[in-house]
C-alpha cells in the first residue's frame, strides 16, 4: 500500500476531506436503511373481537343507516365477531374456528348485510358473491368459472392486512338455478362445494347464507352435499320468526 504521509495538507484540506468522509458515510448508512426497510415486513393491525364488531357495524350502517343491533340478531352478531377475529372465545360452544360459516335465516333477516360488514377483517377475510350471479359466470365461462370459485380469491396484501388470497361466502344457497355451458348442465353449487370440501385448506374460507333449512338443503342438492356443508361449517341460524329488516 502506498505511503501518502509525506504529503502534507492545509486545515482546510484536512477539514474538506473530513467532510466529505462524513458525506459518504452518511449516504451510505441512509442507503442501507432504506434497503432495510424494503426488506422488513409490514406490520398489519390485529382486531379484536371488541374491535372488529365496531369496524362491522360501521360498514353495516354504510349500506344500512337504519341499521342496529337488538335481540333479534345480538346473539348472531357476536359469535361473527368473535370467529372473525379468531378468537377461542368462539368455540365456547359446539363451534369451530377452522370451519366455515352457514348463515341460516328467512328472508330479510339481515344474513347477507351482516356478511358483507364482517368481510373485511385481519384474520380471515372474504368477497360475498350470490349464487346467482355464480350459475351465470358458469353458463358464460364454464369450466374457468368452476375453478375460479374452488380455489382463494387471489387478494392485495395492502387491502386485506396481508392475506394474499381470501374466501367466499355463496350468498343465497339455494336460489340458483342449473345451469348450462355448450350444453353440459350442472347443478354448479353442488359441484363447487365438493370442490372446496376436497380442499382442506379451504375448510375455513368457505361460507354461505341461505333461506334453507337442512331438510331443504338436502332436498335440492342431495345428502352428499348436506353431509359436506355440516363437515365444512359452523351452523348459525336466526330464530324461525325473526323480523324481516327490508321493511
């Protein structure tokens, strides 16, 4: 290495070349900061169950302003609040948390509106999509559209607290009709149903509502299918004379 102590430098030298040390140090360690932080995971808030039901009841009262909570779905809204904030207050009861939901009611009971509020949460998002409009994108897509409603929903990680694929919940069950593609008909719930129950990893990302009782369920899609909804979910029904909210 070559010897530079016989060069002599002025203060001001020696105070310029200081500074640009520092300069270029200082670059150096902003550089690696920065790179640390590309490289750092972001950190996504965790509702709890108390917080998670307050977040749901404003996105309620967004499609709702009349909305509220009383006897006819207290019961209902807190067991939701609890299972989509994972919390092992939930299984309590008969209930599982790696289960999926079934919302079960009459018509105008509010299933749907109280899905759609605990969509967005932290811990097991889901989109709510009917059974209708379900049967349709077969009957124009086919077999694409079977697939893509057997598997997650691929999800923005920024939009879903970091979940990269979320559930469904098949609103309406039953209200679908068969439908064809290029003249295969199929009863296309039943079979995406199946698909999903073959899924394990599925198990937890998959709920519906329905008008159905279980009797009824079997009667439009067969004991199989009845059998796999019990498997797959959790069994959550509004009183028979529970009020229709649509008033």
């Amino acid at each position: 290495m070559q010897d530079y102590e016989h060069i002599q430098l002025s203060e001001e030298e020696v105070a310029e070349a200081l500074r640009q040390a520092r300069k270029a140090k200082h670059f150096r360690e902003e550089a690696l900061r920065y790179q640390e932080s590309l490289n750092r995971k972001p950190e996504y808030p965790k509702f709890t169950a108390r917080e998670l039901y307050q977040l749901a009841m404003q996105q309620a009262r967004q499609q709702i302003p009349v909305f509220q909570v009383d006897e006819g779905n207290r019961a209902i809204v807190r067991l939701l609040a609890l299972y989509f904030a994972g919390d092992p207050a939930f299984e309590e009861g008969d209930y599982r948390l790696n289960k999926g939901i079934l919302l079960l009611g009459p018509v105008g009971c509010g299933k749907t509106s109280l899905m759609r509020a605990f969509a967005l949460n932290s811990h097991n998002a889901f989109a709510v999509v009917s059974c209708r409009r379900v049967s349709d994108d077969y009957s124009s897509h086919g077999a694409e559209a079977l697939k893509a409603y057997s598997t997650l929903k691929p999800a923005y990680p920024h939009q879903y607290f970091g979940q990269t694929g979320i559930g469904y919940c098949f609103d309406d069950l039953g209200t679908e009709s068969s439908r064809k593609h290029y003249g295969n008909e199929m009863n296309v719930m039943a079979d995406i149903i199946l698909n999903r129950y073959e899924q394990l990893s599925l198990k937890g990302k998959t709920h519906f509502t329905a008008n159905l009782d279980a009797d009824q369920i079997g009667e439009q899609y067969g004991s199989r299918v009845r059998s796999r909804l019990r498997e797959m979910c959790n069994v959550i029904a509004f009183e028979g004379g529970a009020a229709d909210r649509r008033g």
